[in-house]
C-alpha cells in the first residue's frame, strides 16, 4: 500500500479478502479485493454516468499480488445508519431528520432508474426474483416450504410486476450504505423491477427483530412511500407504493436465506431461524389475503421467544 496514511475502516462484510480503507485526509475511501471488485467499480463508474447519486471512482489499479483496489470520493460524515443511532437519545425513533435525507437520496435513485430502463427479456422478473430472494437456497434448506402455495405467492407477486420497467439497482440497500449525498457498497447489484430498492429501505428494520435499536413509525414509512410516488410520477411512471407487498414477499425470502444452522447446540441461531421463518408465513398469509404485507404487524425477535417459550410449556 502507498504512504498516503490509509486507515482500515473494516473488513469487507460479504467478501472474504476485501477491506475498506480511509485516506488519511478523510477524501476518499479504498476498497481492495479480487476481480469482483473490479466488475464492482465498472457499474459503479457506469451507473454514476447515467446519474445514479454514487461516489464517483477515482482511481482502480492492481497490486503485485493480482489483487485490486478501487478509490472513490469520500461521500463524508456518516452512514445515515450511525446518524439514527448518534440521535437516538434514549428513545427507539427514528429522526425524521435522516427519514428526509433518505426520501432525497432515493428519489434522485429512483429517477435516475426510470430514466434508463433496460431492455430486458420475458425471464428477467423470474431471474431478479431467484436473485434477489435467493429462492434456491431458501427452497434447499426449507423442503417443507418448497410448496405449490409458496410458489404460487411468488408468482403473483412477479405477475403483479409484469409491467415495470427492469432497472440497475443495489440489492443491499438500506440505512447502512445511504449517507446524505449518495449510495455506497454496491457490490451486490443487479436487475430488478422500479421501486425494489427504494420502497424497502425502512420496511427492513423489523426482519432484524429490533436488533438495529431503532424502528420507523407507521408515519414515517407511509411519508418516505409518498416521497417516492411522488418521484415515480415525476419521471413520467406510476406509483410505486402499491407494489409493496409483492416486494416484501421476495426480501422475506431473502432474510430467511443462509439462516439454517448447521450446528444443532447453537440455540440462538435455531431460534433466529425460526422467526424469520415466522416473518416469512406471516408475510405469505397477509400477501394472499390482502395483497400487502405490513411490517408494523410483524414480532420482535424477543416477543416471538417468549411466545415460542410459553406456547412450548406443558
Ligand atoms: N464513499 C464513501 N464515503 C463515505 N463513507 C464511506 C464510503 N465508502 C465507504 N464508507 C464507509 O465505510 C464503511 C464500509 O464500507 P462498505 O462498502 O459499506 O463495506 P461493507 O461491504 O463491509 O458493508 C461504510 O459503512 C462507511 O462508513
Ligand atoms: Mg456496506
């Protein structure tokens, strides 16, 4: 590494050789890893060209080694993650401060997606739904799910988006990779219908069971959804609030993806297994009875053990 001064941030969480680094002026931040993250920094580059709000790539270069590095500018201050945990004060809300910089952030991502959709084939829907749900490992770890209903829900749910437009998104987008100015770690990305990404940023919360110390009020979520109605609308599409349901369906897949433990003495891993199997028939039952799914109806984590506890007592 050069003697600019740079500071590891992390290891990178879903890349076994990547880190992220920070320059010692706080400009720009580096990534290293292996090939991937220079297919990363391509989209990343392209996507920043067709004014998606990312940092721009100012550097990518290889190592003696045969790994690479990316820099990109510093989008500064924090992850609108760490600013709902620097305002919690004590209580469990979510500012409404960082509820408007992410309703700006995801609009302009939002219009920057309906400006230049893709000219996608007929499996594209079917494709973004095994990718996005990760519906083949859900299936291999749950044979018991792998069921004519499971399959029919999700069926509905991409016959329900039929007519969206595909779109380049993030796959991973929430709190923790949003700061005010822009979209960071899009190494996940991929197609999928308008409105995947955006409409789910604060409907996520709850699959963490309150771990994350925060919660968004009914309010808040039904706020930041008419923020981005409004931007569908602008960039000439419909609503894309309506459409909540059938996204759910799919992230709750996702949540329960890679939950199977494999050891059984790991109690607490069997329990989590568990409530997101949970979250994931509470979401089917609502999706088919009524289209939507509300994560406000959903359990914490520590509610659904004390009703697992009680419910197993003789
Ligand atoms: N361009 C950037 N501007 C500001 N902060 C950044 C930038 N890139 C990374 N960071 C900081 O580094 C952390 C880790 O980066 P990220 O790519 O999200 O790693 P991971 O893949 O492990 O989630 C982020 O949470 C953020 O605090
Ligand atoms: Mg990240």
């Amino acid at each position: 590494m050069d003697t600019t001064g740079w500071r590891l941030v992390k290891k990178r969480t879903a890349q076994d050789d990547g880190a992220v680094y920070v320059s010692a002026d706080g400009a720009r931040y580096r990534r290293t890893g292996t090939a991937e993250l220079r297919r990363e920094a391509a989209f990343q580059q392209m996507i920043a060209n067709l004014g998606y709000p990312v940092p721009r790539i100012l550097e990518t270069g290889e190592r003696g080694d045969g790994t690479f590095f990316v820099d990109e500018e510093s989008l500064g201050g924090q992850t609108l993650h760490e600013q709902v945990l620097a305002l919690l004060d004590g209580g469990r809300e979510l500012s409404d401060h960082v509820v408007d910089q992410l309703a700006e952030v995801s609009s302009r991502m939002l219009s920057a997606q309906a400006t230049h959709p893709l000219d996608s084939g007929p499996d594209a829907l079917a494709q973004w739904a095994e990718q996005a749900g990760w519906t083949h490992n859900v299936f291999t770890e749950n044979p018991d799910l792998d069921t004519a209903r499971v399959r029919a829900a999700i069926a509905r749910a991409t016959s329900e988006l039929t007519n969206l437009p595909m779109v380049r998104g993030h796959l991973d987008y929430g709190l923790p990779n949003i700061l005010a100015d822009g979209v960071i770690d899009w190494q996940h990305h991929g197609l999928m219908p308008l409105g995947y990404d955006v409409t789910l940023a604060l409907e996520i919360i709850p699959f963490k069971g309150g771990a994350k110390g925060y919660t968004a009020s009914p309010q808040q979520r039904q706020r930041y959804l008419a923020v981005l109605d409004a931007a569908a609308r602008t960039a000439g599409h419909p609503p894309v609030s309506p459409h909540l349901g059938a996204f759910l369906l799919i992230k709750s897949l996702f949540f329960l993806a890679l939950m199977r433990p494999t050891e059984p003495a790991r109690l607490d891993k069997h329990q989590k297994w568990h409530y997101r199997r949970h979250l994931f028939l509470k979401g089917i039952e609502q999706y088919e009875r009524t289209g939507n799914i509300d994560t406000a109806l959903f359990p914490t984590l520590d509610a659904f053990a004390a009703w697992q506890d009680a419910t197993d007592r003789p």
